[in-house]
C-alpha cells in the first residue's frame, strides 16, 4: 500500500513548520564545523528529534483547542 503523495506533503510541510520548535525543544547543541559523529551519536540526536518533534506537534495540537 503506497502513501498518498498529497498526505506525505502535507506531513512534510508540517514537520518543516515546527522545526524550529522541534529543535528548541530538543535542546542539542549545534556541532562546529567539520565536526564528524559517531553512528551512536547521530542516532541519539535524531531519536531526541523525534521524541521533540511529538512534544512539539502535540503542544501545537492543544493551544489550537
């Protein structure tokens, strides 16, 4: 079953609008340039992202109520 291709915008379009809010509330520390991760690394920033992302799209979700 293959996603509606007007869906996966919308969702794009939405996770781009609360980036900002997504990463505000992650709180990681940007890394200077030409600073290389470990896989390790870049797996714990990214599921902080994701857990931000859900805190930020529900608080959206709940001041719009």
């Amino acid at each position: 079953m293959e996603a509606d291709p007007k869906i996966a915008e919308q969702k794009f379009n939405e996770f781009l609008r609360l980036l900002p809010l997504t990463l505000a509330v992650a709180g990681l520390p940007l890394a200077p340039p030409g600073t290389y991760m470990t896989d390790g690394q870049l797996d714990a920033r990214a599921t902080a992202i994701r857990s931000a992302y859900k805190i930020s799209r529900q608080l959206i979700l709940d001041i719009i109520k």
